[in-house]
C-alpha cells in the first residue's frame, strides 16, 4: 500500500487512484441536493433559493473518485450505473467534533461535564494505551460513522499516541477524510492518562504528523482537551507546533459548561476569558475548531470571527450533559462559522441527521427557528469550507473528492405519511432531518468507493491497512 509519506502531498492534495482502487467512472441516480452558497439561519426558502442546489432525478458522475459532474440524462452503457431513483442523496456528512474512544460511554447515565469526564470518560479513555484497545476502538468507530453517512470528521482520541495512531489508519484504510492527533493533557487527570513530559509529547506529536500529516486524506491537529488539563507550558509547547508546521489544525473544547468556565477563570487568572487562554497561547486560527462555546460572550465572538475558529456545535452533547444553549444567532451575527458536530460520547448519536434535529430544538429554546438549510449546510458544505477544505468535500461541486451517501427519503408509517403530504422542498427536507436517523441510510461512497451498503458488511481489504 502506497501512502504519501512517500509522495509528499499536502492534505486535499492525495491522487485518490494511488490511495485505493476505485471504479473508474461511476453514475449515481437520485434526487441530488447540496449548497452552492451558505443560507442564513432562519432562512427556510420553500424551493431552495439561492444556496440550494437540488436537481431531482438526475444523476451524479464520478471518475477516478471525484465527482465529474451532474446531469439529467442517463450517461450510457459506459458508466458504472447505480440507480436509487426516488431517494435523496447527499454529499457525505462532516462531523467536525468526536471522540473515538467514547463509543464505549456514550448514554453514561446522571453526570455534569467534570463529573462525567472524572467518572466515565477517564476511566474508559486509560484503556487505549493498549495498542490493541485502540487499534480495535478505531476500527469500530471509522466503520460506525461511516454506517451514520459520515466520510469526514474531526476526531479526539485519547493522550496515547497508539490511540491517535489507530484512528488515522483506520481512516486511511477507508480512504476517510479524517483530522486527528493525540491528545494533549499533563494534569488534572488519573495517572494513566496524563503525557509523561513535554519532551515525550512534543516527540510524539511530531512523530504523528510526520506520520500522517498529508498521507492521502489525513491531516493532525494538535488536540488540546481542554485548558484545565493542560499547564501553561504545554499549551505554549501547542502554540509552538502551532506556528512552526503549516497546516496543521487545532482542536479543543471551550465554555462548555458553567463550573468548567469558573474552574478554568480560577487556573488561568490573567486570562480575560476561557477563549482568551487559547487565544493568548496562539491556538486561534482558519484551522482551529473549538467545540460547544456556549458561555462566550461578544467579545469572545468577535475573537473567533476575526481569528477565523470555528465553532462545533453539539447540541445533543449539550442537552444530554445539561450545559447549556449555544446561541447560534449571536455567533451568525460576529461572524463567526458555525459547523455541526455529534461530541459522543457527550453526544448522544453518532447521526448527523439527528445532530441536525436536536440544533433545530436548541435554537427553538431561544426563539430561532432554524431553517432545514442552514442546519444541513452546516453538516456538509459549511462544515467543509470552515475546515478549509471546501475545494474538496462537502458539495458535489465539479473537481471535489466523491463522497457520497444515498438515503430513504422516508420510513416507516409516520415518515412516508408525511413525505407524501409535504407540499415544498423545505417541507419535505425539514420533515426528513427531524424524522430519519441512521436506518434510512442505504449507501456511502467514500471517493468512490462503497464503505457501507445496508443489510452487508463491508471489510476494508487487508492491503489497504
Ligand atoms: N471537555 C473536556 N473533555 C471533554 C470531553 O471528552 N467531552 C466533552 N463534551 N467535553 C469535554
Ligand atoms: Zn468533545
């Protein structure tokens, strides 16, 4: 198996024929939908409008993995044909914040964020120091999102290098878009589960991206879990990295919740606020993706926009850990990019589709009814475009990487009784978000190439690992 540690790309720059085998020219017939321009909020446009692209029965051309275009005829005997006329397909989803080994504590029962962390988190996270852990965690985990319609995500796995390790080649085995990097924490946490010292951290971060950063589809981001579990000094040691390797993204979390931001005011005194540690250590940027901020205020959020970070919202992570209401309106009005992300297992799904239908009821609490498009763009283009990487996920743009999912556009007696009473698209769009989950997935093409197909098992081959 080739991999650009040989060839030397950047990420976005693989040659997807030299990463995996892909059928050369592939045509997907269904009801296409992606954005070409990003909606307001509240915009719920009953066709569409401007910044949706929807083409009804048409089919979506691929060759060589990337999309080549989309077209109302049937392209001919030439192609590959894969007809699922009748269903809505999507661009694949982008979940721009998860964690890998949190599959195991996902549904934790009666926990606030630090007692969740001390009492299931931590605990469950000390078992990926065993490469085996890890290797297996990853495996499951890359092959879950991609059964949730998910072929790109930004993922926390634990501070072992072996768990950050696992997770970029089980992507890579998949052919997956995948941003990842072990963590970083050196206190406030179990023994176990702390790095030993900054020399052996800023080795193995090092090691990591020479690794991976760039190999096909992967790309490292130096993961800070959070300020309280960081001194000081390694998150000037995360700055560093920060401004000596280009490219490299960052992630974390912050103002999740409202003892974690008292904590963090008491640990870092001189800071003006929680965001303002991360800003003063130089971890702020195009490619920084900080999860939750719900207790920002505006000065917070001026920051972010003019720092170019983006914000992962997780409103099933908020509402099952009771943290709080991110006001996305605020965020829209600084500026500030807003992406969706499912946080399991704070979150409660791996499901976009449901991250989606709990973003809706988040911002109903505060009097925003979001609009089907704003809270789809958020979980495909906008999310891409916000990690930079709007050339080459996240639409069926011409040029851009053919990740690619087809679903039910209903099921079960409530979901077609009403799909077949929707009177517009919006209607018919918004019904499907708030109605369907992972079960009305029927396929995902990654680059081209099926990685999940209901009802089968898709093993990736042994060559590709
Ligand atoms: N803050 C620090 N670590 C975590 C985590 O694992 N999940 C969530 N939701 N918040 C965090
Ligand atoms: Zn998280």
């Amino acid at each position: 198996m080739q991999n650009a540690a040989g060839s030397g790309g950047w990420p976005g720059s693989c040659n997807l024929s030299a990463c995996m085998p892909v059928p050369d020219r592939l045509a997907i017939r269904g009801d296409l939908l992606d954005f070409v321009a990003t909606p307001a909020l509240t915009d719920a446009a009953a066709e569409g409008g401007a910044a949706v692209r929807f083409l009804p029965d048409h089919w979506l051309l691929v060759e060589a993995g990337r999309i080549v275009g989309r077209q109302l005829q049937d392209p001919g005997d030439g192609w590959s044909r894969e007809d699922h006329r009748g269903h809505l397909v999507l661009p694949g989803f982008v979940d721009t914040h998860v964690h890998m080994p949190q599959l195991d504590v996902i549904a934790s029962h009666g926990a606030d964020l630090l007692d969740w962390l001390e009492h299931y988190t931590f605990p469950a996270e000390r078992r990926y120091a065993d490469p085996e852990v890890s290797r297996a965690g990853a495996e499951v985990f890359a092959d879950a999102l991609l059964a949730h319609g998910t072929t790109a995500a930004v993922v926390f796995p634990t501070v072992h290098a072996v768990s950050a390790e696992a997770m970029a080649a089980a992507a890579h085995a998949r052919g997956m878009r995948c941003i990842t990097g072990k963590v970083l924490m050196d206190r406030h946490a179990p023994d176990g589960l702390r790095d030993a010292d900054a020399v052996t951290a800023d080795r193995e971060l090092r090691a990591g991206i020479a690794r991976w950063h760039g190999t096909g589809r992967q790309a490292q981001a130096v993961t800070v879990r959070f300020a309280p579990c960081s001194t000081p000094e390694q998150l000037a040691l995360a700055g560093r990295l920060m401004a000596e390797v280009p490219d490299l993204y960052m992630q974390t979390h912050v103002a999740e919740n409202r003892d974690e931001v008292r904590w963090v005011a008491e640990l870092f005194p001189e800071a003006r606020s929680y965001l303002d540690v991360y800003h003063r250590a130089g971890l702020l940027g195009p490619r920084a993706v900080l999860a939750h901020g719900i207790w920002l205020d505006d000065t917070d959020r001026a920051l972010l926009a003019e720092t170019g970070a983006q914000i992962a919202h997780s409103p099933t992570s908020n509402l099952f850990l009771g943290s709080g209401l991110m006001d996305w309106q605020a965020l829209q009005a600084a500026g500030t990019a807003v992406s969706l992300a499912s946080d399991v297992g704070g979150g409660t799904s791996l499901s976009m589709v449901r991250t989606m239908a709990a973003a809706y009821q988040v911002q109903a609490l505060q009097g925003a009814k979001a609009g089907a498009w704003a809270l789809l763009h958020a979980a495909t283009r906008g999310a891409a475009q916000a990690l930079q990487l709007g050339h080459e996920i996240g639409s069926f743009e011409t040029g851009g990487v053919a990740d690619v999912c087809v679903w039910d556009w209903a099921a079960g007696p409530v979901g077609v009784r009403r799909d077949a009473l929707v009177r517009t698209l919006h209607e018919r769009v918004f019904a499907w978000l708030t109605l369907a989950d992972e079960r009305h997935l029927v396929k995902t093409w990654v680059a081209g190439q099926v990685r999940h197909q209901r009802g089968a098992t898709i093993v990736p081959r042994e060559d590709l690992r």
